[in-house]
C-alpha cells in the first residue's frame, strides 16, 4: 500500500541552529511533493513544491530537496527561530489521475532560544 | 480577498444528528477539496471538486458523507446520522492550477456526543 513515513517524534533543536526534517515514501511516483505548515487549531499553510525532476528548492530560510532514487525528500529551515515551531507536513501529488495530495502525519519542530 | 473561509468553525452535535458544513475558497480558484484530520494524523482526502463537478471521492468516505458545489462557488460537506467516529477537523482548501500550493481554511471542528 502508499504509505508517507514522517518522523513521529518531535524535533527539538536550538534557536539558530538547521533544522531538518525528513518525508520517506514508498510505492509513489510522484509529480510533486510540498511541504506545509500547520499550527495548533489551524488549517495548513503552503509553504513549497518541488516536482520529481528538480533535485532542490530554496525559498528564503527554507529549503527542500527531492530524491526520487532514494524515494525521500529533506526539508531545512536554517537560522531557526522559536517562532518556527509548528508541526511541518510532508504532502505528494500523484502524476496522472486527479490532482489530490497524500499528506503525511507530520514532524512536530520546537526550536527553543 | 480574504483567503477560505469555513463556517461553523465550531460544531458539537448529537450522535444521529445531521450536521451541513460550508466553504468558501477563493474566489479564482476553480479546485476545491475536503479532507478531515483526527488528533495527531495528517489531512485524510475526502472529495475533489474542480469548478461544479465533484471529480473523486476517497472511497474510505461512507454514504452518510455528501459534498456539492453549486454554481463552482462555494462548497457544503453535509454528514448525515453522525456517528462519534466522526468527530474530527474538516478542512477545505482551494488552488488554482494543479502545480499551485492549497490555501487551507481554519478548518471546522466537529465533536459528536
């Protein structure tokens, strides 16, 4: 079966330091992958894509890369700050077929100063 | 344009009530889509609509659960003889084009007694 394996643990890390988050999946092929925000009570929050043939993606502190070989993706967010505690979603879009994404159940991040 | 918005954000219900959500996404945006997320889980797919046409619905959605779009504007989720396994939060979410990122609503939280 398709299946996205987050980390369940929370990830606690220093303020400053680089987080990083890791999105394992098996049995996909996926056109997209993108990553979400969400915080306690609220709906998600965009925050980048990647499509299977660009290997990194960058947007300001963040940045996302996508291995199609090792089916996994890493997403960092360097500099981190306690204001980027959130759980963090891991999402796919299957090529083909109807546009819907597969969400993980998402890494818990709290960055403590 | 104030995003997607969600009404009720709020629902406690009685088990064997009838319970009718409404989303409004933004108005460009032609895809919509309902997902429900329990406690500690990522968004789980419920139905995708692009313009007025419902396109799929997760087959994990049973009868009770319907969705309509009339006019390809806003969108109602209408769960019918509640169940307390339905408790959850349900999330809309709009885009535009397949490759966009969704803009979420602030979801509306159903508790079943």
């Amino acid at each position: 079966s398709q299946k996205i394996e987050q980390n369940s643990e929370a990830l606690n890390i220093q303020e400053g330091k680089t987080a990083t988050l890791t999105c394992n999946y098996t049995n996909y092929s996926p056109a997209y992958l993108q990553w979400y925000r969400q915080d306690p009570g609220r709906g998600p929050v965009f925050l980048l894509l990647i499509r299977e043939n660009e290997k990194e993606k960058r947007k300001e502190r963040l940045k996302v890369t996508f291995d199609t070989t090792l089916k996994q993706s890493l997403f960092h967010i360097t500099a981190s700050q306690p204001a980027d505690s959130a759980t963090y979603l891991c999402a796919l879009m299957f090529s083909g077929g109807y546009n819907k994404l597969i969400f993980g159940a998402g890494t818990r991040l709290a960055v403590h100063p | 344009d104030t995003g997607v918005s969600q009404d009720p954000r709020h629902k406690i219900t009685k088990r064997g009530q009838n319970v009718t959500f409404r989303c409004d996404p933004i108005s460009e945006h032609n895809r919509l889509y309902w997902y429900r997320q329990t406690l500690g889980q990522g968004p789980e797919f419920l139905t995708y609509f692009q313009n007025e046409a419902q396109l799929e619905k997760s087959r994990l959605l049973s009868d009770r659960f319907s969705a309509e779009r009339p006019k390809g504007s806003f969108s109602t989720l209408e769960i019918q003889r509640t169940e307390q396994g339905d408790s959850a939060m349900y999330l809309c979410a709009s885009s535009f084009r397949d490759r966009d990122g969704y803009t979420f609503g602030s979801g509306t939280r159903l508790t079943v007694v």
